[in-house]
C-alpha cells in the first residue's frame, strides 16, 4: 500500500507529532476527522486512522 520512504518518514522527526511529512506523493490534503480542519492530514496519515496534532495533544495530553 505505501513504499518504504513514505511510511517510515515523520513530519517532525524527535516531536511528539506521529503525521507524516508531506510531499508530492503524499500531500497534506485531508481534514482531521475530529475537528474538521482542512489539508491537516496526508493520505497516510488519513489511512491509518489518525487526527491532527492539535486533536491528539488534546486527547492524550489534555490540551496545548
């Protein structure tokens, strides 16, 4: 489903964010699933199910 380089390659590499970067392959185009907001989330990002920073710092963390 996704090659090597895509997956294995964090947004923000030694933060606490799980997105992927983005790139031509794999842009930023999808909204987060729980709090709408536009191009938040790559097709990646998007496959495995997961939210913006913004959402998942809230979630996990109790807020920014």
């Amino acid at each position: 489903m996704f090659e090597d380089d895509d997956i294995n390659y964090f947004a923000y590499p030694g933060e606490q964010s799980a997105l992927r970067r983005a790139s031509n392959k794999n842009p930023r185009e999808y909204p987060c699933p729980t709090c709408g907001a536009p191009d938040r989330l790559t097709r990646i990002d998007h496959a495995l199910g997961y939210q913006c920073d913004y959402c998942a710092e809230r979630d996990e963390r109790g807020g920014y």
